[in-house]
C-alpha cells in the first residue's frame, strides 16, 4: 500500500513540473468569447467570406502550409508568396526542402488551381502568447488589375515565446490581376 502511494505521489509530481513551466504565461486579458471572423479583426479566414461587396471569394488555406517546419516559417518571415500554379507550389516547396532548415523533408499539400484559383500568403512573426491577423484596409482595383491587402499582427499576451503566424488564403477568379500583401 505504501508503494502504491509513493507512485501516485510520483506521477503527481512529474505531472505537476510538465505543467509548471505553462503557468508562467499569462494572457494580460482573457476574452470572454472568441471574436467574430470579419475583416475588422480576424483570426484565419471562413471558407467563401468575401473581400467587399464584390465578388471576390477567398478561403482559408492555411492548411496547405502544416507541413512546412517552424525553422523554414521563420526564415521566409517578411517575403510575400503568390502561386498561381502547381508547379510553383511544387518549386516553393522545393525551396524549403532545400533551405536544410527542417530536420525532415517538407509536407507537400494539394490546392485546387482550377478556375483561376490562386495561392497567396505569408508568415509573421512576434513575441507573446497568442498572435493573429487584422485586416487594415483592401483595395481591388479594376483598372490595374490589382488587389492589395494591408494587415496588421496584433500579437497577445505576456508570455516570452516566439509565434509565428501564418496567413495563407486562396482567391478566385482573380488568376490574371497583381496581388498585393501588405504588412504593417
């Protein structure tokens, strides 16, 4: 009976010191409920939101980047991505197998180029303890055949860890205009 005690008494612990080191991170405030998915303040995209009133879809393809490591994620922060086509997305994920910076080689996830389809995104990164993505402003402009999104990483928290947030969304029907990530 009494080694079955210290047993549990064991387990407790270890249980106690693998919890211990998440208790030094605190949010600074705990939000009652998560916030709407708009454009005002968004944490990924819902499938099919539109930019504007236009009718330009987009969904959250955020997904197709879970194979790539934190190391690469890390090093591509500040470079802004369009694919317009498989081989592209096949030649980005070369360039991360090829960077060496993932101990093993990238996964490589599918995305549905069809109709015009394309792939845009990028990483941020911050310090704290949860981050997320804000839209500041878009504009799509029909004469230059230009859409720019300007956002804005709106990290929170005071934890001491290192974040990096992906946003990565697919556009349809905009295969042949320039599109503009911002990040302010």
């Amino acid at each position: 009976m009494k080694n079955k005690k210290l047993l549990v008494l064991k387990r407790l612990i270890l249980i106690g010191l693998s919890i211990a080191p998440l208790l030094g991170c605190t949010l600074d405030t705990i939000p009652t409920q998560t916030p709407a998915q708009t454009w005002d303040n968004f944490a990924s995209p819902e499938p099919n939101e539109t930019l504007s009133s236009s009718s330009i879809l987009w969904t959250d393809e955020t997904a197709i980047m879970n194979g790539i490591c934190f190391e690469a994620a890390l090093d591509a922060v500040g470079q802004f991505f369009v694919i317009r086509n498989n081989q592209q997305l096949l030649s980005f994920y070369d360039l991360a197998d090829n960077s060496h910076l993932c101990r093993h080689p990238v996964g490589r996830n599918p995305f549905d180029f069809s109709n015009g389809r394309i792939l845009a995104g990028f990483w941020s990164n911050g310090t704290g303890c949860t981050a997320y993505h804000s839209l500041e402003s878009h504009n799509l402009d029909q004469s230059t055949l230009t859409l720019t999104i300007q956002l804005r990483l709106v990290t929170e928290g005071t934890c001491d860890y290192e974040l990096i947030r992906p946003f990565w969304i697919g556009i349809n029907s905009l295969q042949s205009y320039e599109i503009i990530l911002e990040l302010e």
